[in-house]
C-alpha cells in the first residue's frame, strides 16, 4: 500500500516512522511519503490559507496549494506504479471512521490524505478531486482537533495493523473490538498474563481450568458486562438474534430484557460503584 500526507506540519507525521506502522514500512508493505504543502505556495509567505467567503470566525485553506499539490502528488505516484488512489479528508464533518471503514481503506492499494488546519479546505477542492477518484471524509470522533493531522495517524495506525504479514498472527484482528464477525458489536473483555498472583490479585480461576467452552463463555459474559457498561448503545442496536440462551440471562442479571420489538433495554437504572 502507498500513502501519502500533504500538510503543513510534516513533522507531526514522525511517529509514522516508528513501532506497527515502522514495521509495516520496513517489510515493504507500506510505502509512506509526507510532503509540505507550503512547497507549493508562490508567494514570499507560503501562504495557504485566507478569510472566508460569507465572513464568520477563522480561515479557509486555499484551493491553489492543495490544487497543484495534489495533482503533483498524483502523477508522481502514477509515475512509480501506483495505481487507484483515493483521497481521504479528515474533517469532523466527516463520516465516522469505523473498523468497518478500517478494513475498506486496507484493501485500497493508495490512499492520500489531505488533512486541514484551520476551518478546513475550500470545499471545491474535494469536489475536483471527487470527479477522478473515491473521496472519503472521515471524522475520528465527535470533538474538534486542532487539525486532520493526529487523525490521520489514527487511521494510518487501524489501515496499517490490518495488512496482510503486519500483525504476524493472521487470527488477532479477527476477535477485534467491532471486527466484522465473530464477536461483533460486544467490546472485548479484560485479559490477563502471568504471574498468576500480583499484588494480592488472582486472575480469574476460569482461566486456569483449560476448558475452552467455559473460557469462552466467560469471556462472553465479561463483554457483554463490559458493553452494557461502556457501550450501551451497542446492545440497544443489536440484533437479538445475536444473542444465544445464555447471552439473554447475562443480560438479565446486568438489568437488561427484550423490549416489545425484541431489541434489549435496560431495565434498571444505573447503579453507581
Ligand atoms: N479534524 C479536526 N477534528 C477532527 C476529527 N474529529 N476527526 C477528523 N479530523 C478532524
């Protein structure tokens, strides 16, 4: 996969350099290239943004940078092989980044990622680049960052961890938090490694028994603990169909039944620890 970054502040990328992402880079599976924007500025004071259009608060990155950036970005890639790109825009505005959007942009053999300072790009920039390529605005979470640049350090980091060879272990992403599948839309409950014995504190005995039915059952039971705790909102949506005999009377204990549609809801109120 190759990426590319264009953005003022090239050096807040670094970490690109290093741990998962490091590693994927160094095995060849990753090629990463940052550029500065300002290098595609003409005027003495690099500048790539102005005020906006219709007044209102901050400043709007210009279209003339991103412009001739991008389409020098481009043709350099296709020039060295790469081939289909699309162009990812972190902005809260954006779609909300999920596992699920995770696994879509790992299939992706290019992605360019155009993050914004100040109050964003001016909008016909994603509209050029929209009539050649996918555009995907993808917002990391519901706050406003200073700029796109930590979120695509995010999204770098979940693409990254699902490239074929990355992880090492073929099976690890496969139990994921919100991994399409298997556990889907329960969190992962809390895991344990030795010494058995720390500071007092035993793991749970039921991983020490060496049944497996039992270990995952109680494994089971603590994400859905763990949801209802954390993720409410997950059990609510959930399918009940997902849910197995032993699910529901789980979910009974934690104060949780079935609503007239099936779907389940709490029904008593939170108690506080
Ligand atoms: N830029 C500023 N805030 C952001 C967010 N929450 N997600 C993606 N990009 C952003």
């Amino acid at each position: 996969m190759r990426l590319d970054v264009v953005t003022i502040f090239p050096e807040y990328l670094d970490p690109l350099n290093v741990s998962l992402v490091g590693k994927a880079r160094a095995h060849g599976r990753l090629g990463v290239h940052v550029h500065d924007l300002r290098q595609w500025t003409r005027d003495r004071h690099h500048t790539v943004d102005d005020t906006p259009y219709g007044g209102g608060p901050g400043m709007v990155m210009k279209t003339e940078p991103w412009g001739e950036a991008l389409d020098q970005v481009i043709a350099d890639g296709y020039e060295s092989g790469a081939r289909r790109p699309a162009l990812v825009v972190p902005t809260p505005s954006g779609r909300p980044f999920t596992q699920e959007l995770a696994v879509e942009l790992s299939a992706r053999p290019w992605l360019l990622f155009a993050p914004a300072r100040y109050e964003g790009i001016d909008r016909r920039v994603t509209e050029e680049y929209a009539t050649r390529m996918p555009v995907y605005e993808v917002s990391i979470g519901d706050y406003v960052l200073a700029g796109g640049e930590a979120a695509v350090l995010v999204v770098t980091e979940a693409v990254a961890r699902l490239l074929p060879g990355v992880l090492g272990n073929a099976e690890s992403h496969r139990d994921d938090s919100f991994a399409p599948g298997a556990m889907a839309d329960l969190l992962e409950g809390p895991v344990y490694t030795k010494p058995p014995n720390w500071r007092g504190r035993d793991i749970p005995e039921v991983l020490l028994s060496g049944h497996h039915g039992r270990i995952a059952r109680w494994r089971r039971d603590q994400a859905l603990d763990r949801t209802t705790r954390n993720r409410p909102d997950l059990i609510e949506r959930a399918d009940p169909a997902a849910f197995d005999k032993k699910d529901r009377e789980t979910l009974s204990i934690l104060g949780w039944a079935p609503g007239p549609d099936g779907r389940f809801g709490r029904t008593a109120p939170d108690v506080e620890e």
